[in-house]
C-alpha cells in the first residue's frame, strides 16, 4: 500500500495535465516490473473509457499478478494528491492495500485465512512481491511514496544500496566486482543522500566507496538468491520507515462541525487512527471489523464548498467520528481506502457504500458468485450447506481473471463427490468442451438447473446455489494476535471444568507507548485435550461480540478481570442483598442475552457462576451493580448441566437461542435464591429423571417472579419468552409494589420506586466513608498524629482521588477536642492560598474521625527545597513569600491567629504555587479583643513564637507576623538547619522586611497588607531587573 501522496503513479496518460480531458486519446500503462521481461515496461490500453478497476485487472494480467491478489492494487492521481475508488474511470495504478507485517514469522506474521489449522497462507506470492520490491525501490530512490529517510540514517541507506548492488549483481550474472565498476553506489541512494555524499570531500568519499567494497567482498561469499535480498531490501525498507504502506488524509474545518479529529490515517494492521487537535499522538478509532457502517453526505453551499463531504464512521457500540473533507474525491479516496481493507480483512462481499462499490463485486452479488477461492474452500462451503446432489458453487478462477468455475456435489455409487466444471468467458460464457453459450453467467445456470450436465459419466441437474454469505472466511488476511510473550502469569484463582484459572497482564505496544491490563487467564487442562476444539469456539464467539454486560475477551483465552467474582458465590457471601438489586442484575442479564439474540448467537452456559460482579453497586446512592456475562467455557457432561441445560439439547445436541430461555428461568432462581444451586444432592440419574418427568423447580413465593422463571423454563422451546418480553416483565418487577415472604423469613418491603433519587437521603457531600479509603504511603508524621497518601476510591476501579488524610494517633485521643476545632476551622477557610478541606471522615461507630485534605504532590516547603534548590530563584522566593502573606492576611480577616507558621506547615502546589497547612493550634480572637491569651501552652513550637507570645501567652496577628519573618528566614536559607543564620547573607530589602517583622514591641510590627505590599514591589523590582 501507498498512501495518496506516497505512490509513483504506474501509468501515464500521453496528455500530461487532462486528467478530465473529453479527448479519446490512448493510455500508456507504465509498469514497474515485468515477470516476462524481468524489468518495467509499458503497454497501450486503446480507449480511455474504461474503470479504475478494469485498469487494475489489466495491469495484473501484463504483470503476472493473479486474481487473489489483483485487488490490493488501485488507482491514483497523476499528481499523487488522492486515490480513485474502483467505481471511477481510469488513471494511474499502484499497489494500495499493505499489511506492514506480511512477511513476519510466528506471532508478528500477518497470514491469510486457511482451512488448516497447521498450515499458514502468505499474504502475497513472488510475483506480487516482484512488484512490491520494484514500486518500493522506485519510492526509495526517487523520495516518494512517504519514504524520505534523514540524512542521519546515511548508514542505513549504504546498507540498502548494497543489498540492491548485490542483488544487481545476481540478476544479471555478474560479480560484485564487476557491478562496481559499472554501476555506482550513489544511484541506488536517495537523491538527498546522493547530493548530501557529493558535498562531502574527496578523502570522506573515498573512504565510503572502500567500506562499501569490503563488505560487498565479504557479501560474494554468501549463496543468497535474488528472491531473498528483494526480501531483506523490503524488511530493511519497513525498518527504515515504519509507516510506510499507510496514509494520512488531513481534514477540513469549515466550522460546520465541532470535531476534535484534525486528520486520519488508515493501515492495513493499525486499523483507522485519529489525531486531535489536543495532541500530536495518533489514537486508534477501531479497527475494519468493527465498523458498522459508513455515509457520506453532502454540505450546502453556503456552509462550505459544493464538493465538501462529511463522512460518518460508526462502531459496533454506536460510537461516530465525522471526518469532513475538502471535496468529494478525498471522502470517496478515504471511504474507498477503508472499505477495501474490510473486505480484505473482515467480509469479501461487503461494501459500505455504491458510489465506491467495485462493478465486479456488484455482478457477483446479482450472479451469487464466490471470489477466487480455491477448490478447497469450494468444497467446505458446500459441505456447511449440506451437501445435497445437484447443489453448486460459483466461483471465480483462483489464477485467471476471465475463467470461472462451477463447483458441484454429485452422488456418485461411492458416496458424495465434488467436480468443477470450467467456464470460459471471451465474447460471451461457456463451460469447457460445450458449444453452448450465454450471454450471462445466470442464464448459464438457470440453463443447466432445467437441463442434464454429464460430470464423470453421471448425469448430473444443477440444485439449490450455494450463495457467499456475509462474513465467510475465504482467503481473508489475518493479522497478528497476542502470544504468551506478552502476557505475564500471576497467582492462580484455582481451576475450571477443563481449565487452569490464573490472574496476570496483558501488554500491548501501541504508537510506541506501552499499556498493561489486568487479565483472567484460562489455559486448558493437559488431561482434557480432545476438548481443544470446544475451547477455542468459545473464545472464538466472545473475542468477536462486545457489549457493556458481556466480559470482554482480549484473545484466547485472555479475558478482562472482575473485581467481586463470580456472582453465586459473592449472593452466599452477601446474604442481605436487597430484592432490587437482584432485579437490576437479572434485568442486566436479559439485556445481554437481547444483544446476542440480535446477533443470531447462542451463549449455552448461562448460569450464576457465569456471571462477574464488576461493582457491587449502592441504593443508597444510586448506584447500581454491574454484572458482566462470562465466556461460554467449554462443552461439559449434559448431565452435570441439569437443570441449566435445556431439556432438548439431551437429543439434539445443539445449542439453540432457546435454550438460553431456559437457562435464564434457571439463573434468575438461582440469584433469588441467594446463590444456591437447584437439584443440590442429586445425582446424574435423578437430575435426568427430573427432566424425564417435566419436573419444575420449586416455585418462588413472589408470584409475578415465579411466573416469569415457569415461562422461561417451559419443556416446548416455541413457548419460551424472546428476550425483549422477559425484559419488559422484568421492569414491571422493578416498578411494581410488593411485598414477598422468603420460606425462612421476610424478604425486605417494597422498593419498587428504589430508582428515585428522592426516595433516599443523599450523602453528604463532605463526609467520605472510611471503605473506600484506599492506603497508598505515608506523607509525615508528627507528635499527635499522621498525614497519609489515600485514594478515595467508591467505584473500586482505581479512577478515584488522591487525597491526604490527617488522623490522630491512638494514644493522642485526648486532644481530640482540639482535633475536632481544627477541622472546623479549615472546614471554614476558603482560599487559594491554604490547603483546601475536602471533608471528613469517621470509623465505624464514629470512635475516630479523619481529616480528608486536597493532596499537594510537592509536599512540605522543606523538602521541596531540598529536591530543587538549583532550580529555585530569588524571583520565585518573593512569590513563594507573597503567597503566604496573603494566605495570612485571609487568615487575619476571618480574625484567626495560626499560632503555628512554619516553613514545615508551608505545603508546595507547583513550582509556582504554595499553600499554608495545619490549622491545630489556630484559635480565633475574640471579637472584643485584639489577642487570644492561651492558658495551657502545652507542646509549643516556641522558636518561632514572638516574646510576647513566651512570656505572657499572648497571641495575636502581630505575633504570626513575628513567625513570617522566621519564615523568611528559612525561605531565603533554603530551610538549610546546618547553616549558621549569622553566615546567612540576604538581600538588603528582604533583611529589612525580617527585620520589621521582629520588632520586639508588638505594636512596631507592620500588618501582613503592609508586608503583602513591600513583597510585592521587591517582586516588581526583580522582574523589571531579569528584564533589563
């Protein structure tokens, strides 16, 4: 693949610049390789009335490319601008559709799809990859096609011209020597690493041409083929540029839509990327498989121009991007791009849209014709179908684009047998050896579907067509999925039917960026082997369908990992789970089983260990749980199923969307039950008697509810509710008003209206329950207390806050007067300046409570200035200093005194940013009075405690401004305890500011404005100064 402004157009037109002329002039077809002449070459296509895709077709045949791979090629501009869909007429050809990874090996390798499960098909044969190699080449040489290597991979660049030198050399049955002396190395580089080389002097030239020569000497010893180097020059290529084979289609923003997306690029195994306008990192939209559907749509003309168009991309979960496009052979070149790869990838007889549908693609859907797929898969298709005498199959020639063949099961004296007919096409179709012919493939058919066909000397009348069907798995590439390499193995959850259970992670590598997941491991038992088949199934099914109760299946078997478990075993534990939210688990199971029935798929073990409790949910707060339905797992004993089988699996042995009907009743009693399994104590010749005897289970006492399981487990299948009716019955169980009696008790009264937010009283917003406190590290500790890192986590998914918690020591519970007036206190300040208070926090029987506090990653002053002194200025000293006077001058207008101002108390927001913290000491003055006497000093940081402060236990705002000169100090010291204050050297106006700050008469002392204001200009100044 080349992405539209990537690609070297193959074919030219002899009227240069009229892409659109009306003119009936020839085109000139250039090719990049020739099988016949082992070189490029051009051909004349007559009439330029022809389709983008007929081009293609002609070009494979003059190419040698056969009709499996002639649909990775397609047209593009002259210019290179943008790609034509097949629908378009005519123009430029090139190989489009790319998988970077087509010629890896094991787990990196993409593959095509085969029937056997040891043998692997390659994406491309030799005679694509003779092409590949020339195009690349081509592109290497010349700066197109995205490949434009920097100067700085000059080495890399010599390797690649000594692979092409060397290749040279066996093409043409020369030595080394010998394509040395007539070609140069420098026409095998890239013209900006040919000028770069010519710039250099004569001795670094020199000395190139002797290493290239040593290592080509070393290279004639080697038995490489020329096959193999065209190899190594296109793995070495992928290495060189990663993205090449993708394209980038960057979006138009007319303002007619608020998108994010600023541009798309589509790749054969990266799927469809987006990049946002917040950010340069390309993110995954989906892959081919999961679209759904895709639009395009035209914008009035005085929005944007007349060719604009929007296209709409949507997702299996109803998830749209809008890209809008300049003009609409942009949207069609993009639309064209994607829709390609779905059908190299996902479905081969699907397209999107008509106006980029391929006219061959439509005639083999009116003929119910199969792509060219082999006699093999010809045959398994046939036998899905049944394989009754006379039916057949269309098909197209694997290896000649203008024959076809007819595939038929014929009931010979042996048994079935299969023949292919061969049907020629020139002016009009015939089948091989026969003078008859039809002007269309149906009338071919329906001509020998009312006459007799000799196959083998047996007459044979042509039956029932087998059609394609959607999806079919032909011929489709594959690409890479997860090996045990990446995923690593934890502690074992214990074992399944067939199966060992572990926790681990999943890792992936995308754009470069590594994301770990917390996976389930399932790896099937050694012992049960022979169930590899039924295993791989159910991986199969769940890795294919997604939907928000359906566990997610990464690979086989790699699944996401619940939280709470298995849903029986959590109802045993949990036995006062309320009668509501056992409703809302069972109506989320119906919503699921809906999802599959839509899909046409049936699950077959439904039941209450199935089912993962990812949240526990809260009525109190209107939070529900969330369940998700589990894997089928593997094909077990019937018996042992009874009673979650359904009673006519026992003969027929198929899984019907019926039977999970049945297996619904069989759960929803089980949940009602508190986890218990029905029919406990008996054995396998009872249970089956229990069925022998259309015995029911044990009807509940509620009746609507019992009513519904009797419906769902009802012996005739047709009568079983569908999925929507059980829901619908559901919702009126959620909405009714009731009360039921369990056999040993009362279950809880009525909450039918458990979903009205006013029915219950709302949490508090300040109060945080101690559960869901979760213990990260400890931030600090002081004599009455802690400070700790949580994260307060209620949804227990690992999303919640971080948040520092203050408690008090156990043997400090005295204080805890003084603990509860902190809170108050900092409960009551709001400003940008002092730590925020989040709220509070109390134990079980509210024995201790906690201070929960906004979490500050720099921690306290002292230590930030330990970690970043070399990077902290005068500049940033002043803001630090200004922020804490206007944090204290917030402090003295709400009339509290702090009591405790330190640089320890001093927590650190950003780099620009503090906030002052611990409120244990603060006191407010009374309204009367201009101090606050203490009158039980207790533990006091007397250091920073103003003299009037020691020696009369007074406190007021005069005696904080005392503190802030301190912790001026420390601030322009760094917090360096080990100096000497008296070495400490300040700057003049800081030293006057502390000075003034330690007036020994209070009444001397300025105000936290007055500071705030002379700080202010020592910060003014000291800008103007970096300025200047």
């Amino acid at each position: 693949i080349m992405s539209e402004e990537e690609e070297v157009p193959l074919m030219k037109s002899e009227r240069a610049g009229s892409q659109k002329s009306s003119c009936d002039s020839a085109l000139q077809v250039h090719l990049y390789y020739s099988p016949s002449l082992n070189s490029e070459t051009t051909f004349t296509i007559p009439t330029r009335h022809i389709t983008a895709e007929s081009v293609c077709v002609l070009a494979a045949k003059a190419s040698g490319i056969l009709p499996v791979f002639h649909n990775l090629f397609a047209l593009v501009s002259e210019d290179l601008s943008y790609w034509y869909p097949p629908t378009h007429v005519f123009f430029s050809v090139c190989l489009r559709f790319f998988f970077s990874s087509w010629f890896g090996q094991g787990s990196k390798a993409s593959y095509r799809f085969s029937l056997s499960r040891g043998r692997i098909c390659a994406v491309l044969d030799y005679c694509v990859i003779d092409y590949l190699f020339a195009q690349a080449r081509s592109d290497f040489l010349s700066g197109h096609g995205g490949i434009s290597p920097a100067l700085s991979l000059q080495q890399e660049c010599l390797g690649m011209a000594v692979l092409d030198l060397w290749r040279m050399a066996k093409e043409r049955n020369q030595s080394l020597g010998e394509i040395c002396n007539t070609t140069s190395y420098k026409s095998c580089l890239p013209e900006t690493h040919r000028q770069d080389i010519q710039r250099m002097s004569r001795l670094a030239r020199y000395q190139i041409r002797k290493t290239l020569k040593r290592f080509l000497k070393k290279l004639g010893r080697c038995s490489a083929g020329e096959r193999s180097l065209k190899l190594k020059y296109l793995m070495e290529l992928s290495v060189l540029e990663p993205n090449y084979g993708s394209e980038s289609f960057p979006l138009h923003h007319s303002g007619w839509l608020e998108q994010r997306v600023k541009a798309v690029r589509v790749s054969g195994e990266g799927g469809i990327q987006i990049q946002t306008k917040e950010s340069q990192e390309w993110q995954t939209f989906c892959d081919f498989p999961q679209i759904t559907d895709i639009s395009i749509k035209r914008l009035s003309q005085e929005q944007m121009p007349l060719e604009g168009r929007v296209v709409t991309l949507t997702r299996q979960d109803d998830q749209c991007m809008e890209a809008e496009f300049h003009t609409l052979t942009e949207a069609l070149s993009f639309v064209s791009l994607v829709d390609g790869y779905f059908r190299l990838t996902t479905d081969s007889t699907h397209y999107f849209c008509t106006e980029v549908a391929p006219p061959s693609l439509l005639e083999d859907i009116q003929n119910y014709c199969h792509g060219p797929i082999t006699s093999e898969f010809a045959v398994h298709k046939l036998k899905k179908a049944g394989a009754k005498n006379g039916m057949f199959l269309l098909r197209h020639s694997p290896k000649d684009f203008d024959k076809y063949f007819l595939t038929v099961c014929i009931q010979t004296h042996l048994g079935v047998d299969y023949k292919d007919c061969l049907i020629e096409k020139n002016e009009k179709f015939s089948l091989a050896g026969i003078h008859n012919s039809f002007c269309s493939i149906n009338q071919l058919t329906d001509f020998y579907q009312h006459s007799t066909l000799l196959m083998s000397d047996i007459p044979v009348t042509l039956g029932k067509c087998c059609p394609p069907r959607p999806k079919g798995r032909t011929f489709l590439c594959s690409k890479p999925t997860n090996q045990n390499q990446h995923l690593l193995f934890g502690e074992s959850l214990g074992q399944g039917s067939f199966t060992h259970i572990f926790r681990g992670h999943k890792t992936d590598q995308r754009d470069e960026v590594t994301h770990t997941t917390e996976v389930l491991l399932k790896v099937l038992d050694a012992n049960h082997k022979n169930c590899w088949e039924s295993f791989f199934e159910a991986a199969s099914l769940m890795s294919q369908i997604s939907h928000k109760h359906l566990l997610l299946v990464y690979d086989i078997m790699v699944q996401e990992f619940v939280k709470h478990g298995a849903l029986d075993l959590y109802l045993k534990k949990s036995m006062s789970v309320s009668v509501s939210w056992k409703l809302d688990v069972a109506k989320q199971l119906a919503c699921a089983l809906n999802f599959l029935e839509e899909k046409n798929i049936a699950h077959g073990n439904i039941c209450a260990k199935n089912l993962l409790l990812a949240r526990e949910g809260d009525p109190s707060s209107d939070n529900s749980p969330f369940i998700k339905l589990s894997d089928p797992g593997t094909s077990m004993t019937l018996l042992d199923r009874i009673p979650w089988v359904a009673p006519e699996v026992l003969d027929t042995l198929e899984i019907e969307l019926e039977c999970d009907k049945w297996s619904f009743g069989t759960t929803l009693w089980e949940i009602f039950n508190n986890g218990e399994a029905p029919l406990q104590g008996l054995d396998l010749i009872q249970k089956q008697q229990f069925y022998e005897h259309f015995s029911n289970l044990p009807a509940l006492e509620w009746t609507e509810l019992a009513d519904l399981i009797a419906q769902c487990m009802q012996y005739q299948p047709e009568l079983r509710p569908s999925c929507r009716s059980i829901i619908r019955q559901v919702n009126s169980l959620i909405t009714s008003d009731y009360e039921i009696l369990h056999a040993t008790g009362t279950l809880p009264k009525s909450d039918g209206f458990w979903r009205r937010p006013n029915m219950f009283k709302k949490q508090q917003q300040d109060v945080f329950e101690e559960r869901y406190l979760r213990f990260i590290s400890i931030l600090g500790k002081g004599n009455f207390g802690s400070v700790e890192l949580c994260r307060y986590d209620p949804w227990g998914d690992n999303t919640g806050d971080l948040v520092a918690v203050k408690e008090l020591q156990s043997n400090k519970q005295a204080t805890m007067a003084d603990f509860q007036r902190e809170i108050q206190t900092i409960s009551s300040l709001h400003c940008d300046y002092i730590v925020k208070y989040k709220g509070i926090c109390y134990s079980t029987g509210r024995l201790s409570t906690k201070l929960v506090m906004e979490y500050l990653p720099y921690g306290s002053l002292i230590g930030y200035m330990e970690k970043h002194r070399q990077n902290v200025c005068t500049r940033r000293l002043l803001l630090f200093a200004s922020q804490i006077c206007k944090g204290m001058e917030y402090l003295q207008s709400m009339r509290y005194v702090h009591r405790d101002l330190a640089a320890r108390n001093i927590l650190v927001a950003s780099d620009t940013l503090v906030k002052i913290a611990d409120f244990g000491l603060t006191k407010i003055i009374p309204v009367d009075k201009e101090y606050y006497r203490v009158t039980q000093p207790g533990e006091s940081p007397v250091f920073w405690y103003a003299p009037e402060s020691i020696s009369e236990l007074k406190f007021s705002h005069k005696s904080d401004v005392w503190s802030f000169g301190i912790v001026l100090h420390e601030l322009f010291s760094y917090c360096d305890i080990s100096r000497n204050p008296k070495r400490v050297i300040f700057f003049f106006q800081v030293h006057s500011i502390m000075m003034q700050c330690w007036e020994f008469n209070s009444e001397d002392r300025p105000s936290f404005s007055s500071l705030q204001d002379l700080i202010e200009n020592n910060l003014l100044d000291e800008r103007e100064g970096c300025k200047g």
